[in-house]
C-alpha cells in the first residue's frame, strides 16, 4: 500500500521525496508545437484545445517569476503551506533554441521553494543538444520529462494525427533513461475503434519500456478541439464510468509498483467539456478505482509480469 492507496501515488511519492507535500505550478513558457506551427502539421492533435494541453497554466504574457507567484497564491487555497515544482505544461517545452530552454528552467528553479522541474514535450523535439542541457538539470534538481505516447496502435496514432512513431518514441525513452532523466508517459483510454486490449497493451509497452511513471487519460470531448466536430459528424461510443474504472484497475495491476501514477483521469477545462460527462466527478471516478481495488483484492503491480 501506499499511504490508504492501493497504487503508487505521486502525492505520495514526492511526500516521501522531500517530506512534505509538493505543490505542482503550472506555468506557461510561450512554446508552441511542430504539429501546430506548420513544421509537421498545423491543426495540432484531434484533442488539442486551443491551450494546448495546459488547460491551468500561467499566462504566457508574464515572466516565469510572476507566473509561479500567481500560481502559488491561487494555489494556497487548497495548500497553505508546501514546496513546489514548476511544472511546463503547455505545448512543446523543449521546441526552442537552448538558450531560451536553458534561461527559462533556471528562472524557474531560481524561485523560493522551487524544488523540481517537470517538462511535457514531444519525443521528436529532443535533439541531442536538449538531452545534454536535461542531463544538466536531472543533476541539479528533481526533474521528469513527460512524453504523450497516447496509443500504441497506428491506426489511432493517424487518427489522432500525433506526427510520430513508436521507434521515435522508444528512442527518446531509451536516451533519456540512459541519461539518468524520469520519463512519464501520457496514454488515452476510450479513444474510438480501440478495446481493452489495446489500451493493456499500451500499459505493457511502456513498463516494458521503463518510464518512472504514467498518465492515463480518460478521452473528453472537449468543444474547442476538432475531436469534437468529429465527433458531432459522425458520434461515436464513449466509455461509461464503469469501464472506465474496470481498465484503470486492470492497468494499475499490470503497471510494476515502482511506476509512479501520475494521474488516473483526465483534468480537462469542465467548461468545454462537451462528453463524457460524468467525467466532471473527478473524485468519484477516483473513489470508484479505490472501491474497485479493495473489492477485488488488488494493489498495483498484482499481475505485472516484474513481480
Ligand atoms: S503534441 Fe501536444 S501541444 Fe502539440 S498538438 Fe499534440 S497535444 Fe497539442
């Protein structure tokens, strides 16, 4: 167990990290994307909102220093007292010339009680130059670097237009493993014409692959995405909340306990959100995994194949 969870928290892996609860900020460095700026594509993924995927990011209009003191008094509500990790969440945080790369990390990790970085980015928007400048900060602080595989399965790859392979993927896994760098990998549960079994086999692929920790995502629908006019042309199923639960559970038993779980839904914009939407009740879908387990006996890594 892991403090009352039955799967490996992050709350509960940086508490025990740093010894006290670690607030992630989520802050905005003004990036854009290959498969939005014409590089690869200019429409961006089916599901990417016009906020890329950071939907509660700081604004890209002020400074990183003025966004983490922002985030950290909108924050104080919920979590009076903490540390913090400075989280790059929108768009491709590593598409810009190094420099700019480098500044900015550093302005982040230059505030008071900045204890970690995290950088979502593409697999693709790691050239070898950037691996050197995260190997620098993977020794300097607590860094992660999140990758949205999102599916294993080509045909929903094309559907989803993500613009890169599985031998990308794996590449960039394998470098930044090597270089001593976490690796978190975002994958989609619900996308159209997949099953169980592929979202399972997704869940073994990436633990074969090593990352230090996952993301699952429920599909949404969200209004400001062409997944959504998709959707309206031509409606498909969704999945409903006990099957969502059941291939959580399902994952988290196969997923080996030092994986650390990073998220179990989506926290997409409630405002947008066009279906599922008993997606909104983010805690019951949470309590309802928590149920599952406890009903079934099952912790994470019950049926991973490395225990
Ligand atoms: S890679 Fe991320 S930011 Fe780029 S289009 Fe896809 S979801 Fe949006």
């Amino acid at each position: 167990m892991w403090g009352d969870k039955r799967y490996h928290t992050l709350d509960w892996e940086l508490k025990k990290t740093f010894g006290e609860k670690v607030i992630k900020l989520s802050l905005d460095g003004g990036f854009t994307c290959p498969n939005r700026d014409g590089t690869l594509g200019t429409s961006g993924c089916i599901f990417c909102g016009e906020q890329g995927s950071g939907d509660f990011a700081g604004s890209p209009a002020l400074p990183i220093r003025e966004q983490i003191c922002q985030q950290k008094e909108f924050m104080s509500a919920k979590w009076p007292k903490g540390k913090y990790l400075a989280y790059f969440q929108n768009f491709t945080n590593t598409y810009a010339p190094i420099e700019y790369l480098d500044t900015l990390y550093s302005e982040a990790l230059a505030e008071e009680d900045i204890v970690g970085l995290a950088i979502a980015t593409r697999p693709d928007c790691l050239p070898d130059d950037v691996i050197d400048l995260l190997e620098m900060y993977a020794q300097r602080t607590y860094l992660w670097i999140e990758l949205g595989l999102q599916t294993i399965n080509p045909v929903s790859a094309k559907f989803i237009r993500r613009g890169f392979d599985l031998e990308c993927f794996e590449r960039a896994v394998g470098k930044l493993i090597s270089r001593g760098i976490r690796v978190v990998a975002h994958l989609i549960i619900g996308l159209p014409g997949e099953s169980r079994s592929d979202y399972l086999d997704a869940v073994r692929y990436v633990a074969r692959l090593g990352v230090w920790g996952v993301k699952l995502h429920l599909l949404h629908i969200q209004r400001d995405t062409d997944l959504y006019h998709v959707y309206k042309e031509r409606p498909f199923r969704l999945l409903d909340r006990d099957e969502y639960v059941s291939i959580v559970c399902d994952a988290l038993e196969l997923l080996p306990p030092e994986v650390v779980i990073h998220r179990l839904t989506g926290d997409g914009n409630k405002k947008l959100l066009e279906a599922p939407t008993w997606s909104r009740d983010k805690l019951r879908v949470l309590s309802a995994v928590d149920g599952e387990l406890r009903l079934r006996g099952s912790l994470q890594g019950q049926k991973s194949p490395s225990t």
